[in-house]
C-alpha cells in the first residue's frame, strides 16, 4: 500500500501491470530475433529476419516502460529486451543516413531504447551517448543528453528528488533552445510519468510540453484529454440506454475499464476485479465497462454467466473497437483508467489493486472547492 501510494503521488501513469505480473511473461531471448517470434515468447518460425527500423521497433515486446526500467526487473529486461533493442538502434544508424525522414520519426523512441541499454550496462553505448551529448548538431546533442539524463532519472532504486528538481531546469533549457523537435515530448513524458519524485516534477514536466514545445507532437499532447493529475470526464451511454458520466462519481473512486469478452486477459483478470468491486464499493469505489465487442449477445450472455459484474458497461456494436478507445488511443486490452476522489486522472494500464486501495485512502475534495472549468472541459471525452 505505502508503496503504491508513493508510486500515484510521483504521477505513476506508466506503472501499468503489477510487476509481478511482468516478471512471469518474461521469456528467455532468442538467438535470432524475428518480427513475431520474441513477441509472443513463441519458438521463431522460419521467416525473414527483421531488416528495417519499424520491424524493429514493432518487435519489441509491448511491456510497460516502466517494467522494462525497474530495478527489480532490469537483468530479465537485458536478456529478454537488449537485443532487439540494440538491432533497432543499429537499424536507426542506418536510417539516419539512408531514410532520414523515418529516422526522424523513431528518434525519440531510439532515444529510449538508448537509455535503456545504458542503464543495463551497456558501456559502448554509454560512450555513444557521451560523444553525442557533446555534438554540434542539435538533434544528436539532444539525443545523447536527454538519454543521459534518463539513465540517472531511472537507475536509483528510489528516485533521486535532487537530482531530478536540478534537471528540471537543464530540460526547460533543451525544450527552449529546441521548441520544435518532434522528440522531446515523448521523452519528457516518460520523465514526467516513471520514477519521478513527485507530482510537482513530473507536473513542471508536463507544463514545459505544453508552453514550451512547439512540435507536432507537443500540439497533439496539449489536445489529448488524458493527461496525468489533470481533470478528466467519461460520459457514454450504457447498455441499458442511460447516460452516464463519471462526473457524477466526484469523491469516489472510478475505474474505467476496456475490455471484451473476446480477451482471454480481460476474461482472466475479471474474477479479481469482481471481488475487489464487491469488497471495496462500499468505500467509494466505481466501476464503468467500456466493451469493445463486437457481438451485443456475446456481451449480454457474458454479463448473464458472470452476474456480479453489476457495474455500468458501455457498448457501440461495430466492426471497429467502441469509439471512446480511439479517441484515448486505446490499443491494446485490457486497459484501466483510474481517476481520483478530486476527478483527476492518476493511473492508466493494467487494473492494479494496490493502486486502487492507495487512492481510496486519499482525502474526499471540499464540494466548494472551485473548479477549473477550462482543464475540466479539455478534460472530458464523449462517446454516446
């Protein structure tokens, strides 16, 4: 509990699956890396090893950053993330003379996957990232610096306070000097939202991507409404017809959670999450279903087997997912969005109770609090 409260009070929207949960899906690398084969943690078919940077990066395996980071977990990682990495980083190299547009796109991400190797010890990108910090080319020094800077951000067992406020300014400098490179905001989001001190940093963060940054990628943060810490509204119709909005849970607790009953995860994962409800909805804890199903008799059927399921559900019938996971750019499942007593985001990811509990102990807003309506309406998503 005091773990996880200390998580959501550094602004945690990362800290998406019970780590336990990661450690037991982590598998031994393989000798060759393939485009499905470390993915699914399958024996690699006989198929065309991985030759260009997006084949590279859509292999490596969709953990949570924050697994893939955590000290608990980093030897695993090496093993089981570092050599995919590491040839998407040789791939990237090539790009970058070669198709310098698609290097462009990936360059945050490579960024990352450099940091990550140096964090796992890897000592010649280490030296890379050195060299690269001291070059006169804009982007390079920023790659080099920004990796650097997460490699201290993230190695400490518990975050370093000092020394993420005194980087604070250093990263303001960067976004200052260089408002319109497409990287940075990926990377100061994952600062602002992994290991971070406190809410406070990882809110100076945010705010630098939004009044600093000047990039495509800046403007799309600013219009997304799921932002960490900051107010954020659910109004959809359930399946019964009737509008429902989590507004109207402020001073409760709201897990909003996609899923389907085609998941085997969601369908997993459920039997926990039915007994949490029923333990903890009497100290103000919600749930709202948000299915992505296909089938209405599927789901109703489900529901019917499954009949302490007795929260809302929220379902648009469609070949497509329900239209609420593409406006929050929902791409895997299951996936929970948890908001606070005060209506604020605070947690996106894999249902995780020991988060749920930590908030449940966070004091209920004063009612006469006022309300920032101009975040509140930024905040708010509809799909009915």
């Amino acid at each position: 509990m005091r773990q996880s409260l200390a998580r959501l009070k550094a602004g945690w929207a990362l800290g998406s699956i019970l780590l336990a949960t990661v450690a037991s899906t982590v598998t031994p690398a393989f000798s060759q890396v393939t485009s499905r084969g470390l993915r699914t943690g399958a024996k690699p078919a006989a198929e065309k090893p991985i030759s260009t940077l997006p084949e590279a990066v859509a292999a490596v395996p969709n953990f949570p950053l924050s697994a893939q980071v955590a000290p608990r977990f980093r030897h695993q990682m090496t093993n089981q993330i570092g050599p995919i990495v590491r040839q998407a980083l040789e791939l990237g190299k090539t790009a970058k003379k070669s198709n310098p547009k698609q290097y462009e796109t990936y360059r945050g991400t490579l960024c990352v996957y450099a940091a990550q190797l140096a964090l796992y010890g890897d000592a010649d990108i280490v030296k890379e990232l050195e060299e690269a910090s001291q070059s006169t080319n804009p982007a390079d020094k920023n790659f080099g610096t920004l990796a650097l800077i997460m490699v201290k951000w993230w190695e400490p067992k518990e975050p370093d306070e000092e020394y993420q406020k005194t980087s604070i300014a250093k990263l303001e400098e960067i976004a200052a000097a260089t408002p319109n490179d497409n990287a940075l905001p990926q990377i100061y989001l994952n600062l602002s939202e992994i290991h971070v001190a406190s809410m406070e940093i990882g809110e100076s963060l945010r705010k630098i991507v939004e009044n600093t940054m000047k990039s495509p990628a800046a403007r799309e943060y600013v219009a997304r409404p799921d932002k960490i810490g900051r107010p954020f509204v659910v109004n959809v119709n359930t399946l019964d017809g009737k509008s429902v909005s989590t507004r109207n849970w402020l001073g409760k607790v709201v897990v909003v959670d996609f899923w389907a009953t085609w998941c085997p995860p969601c369908r997993a994962e459920m039997p926990g999450m039915i007994e949490f409800y029923k333990e903890h909805h009497g100290e103000g804890v919600e749930y709202l279903g948000i299915s992505n199903d296909h089938d209405r008799n599927a789901l109703t059927a489900y529901l019917k087997e499954n009949a302490d399921m007795t929260w809302a559900q929220s379902v648009v019938i469609s070949p497509a997912w329900h239209p609420l996971a593409g406006k929050l750019k929902v791409r895997s499942i299951p996936r929970v969005f948890v908001i606070d007593r005060a209506g604020r985001l605070r947690f996106t990811g894999h249902f995780d109770a020991e988060v749920v509990k930590a908030l449940l102990t966070e004091p209920t807003p004063d009612a006469n609090e006022p309300v920032d309506k101009e975040a509140l309406k930024k905040g708010t998503v509809t799909a009915r």
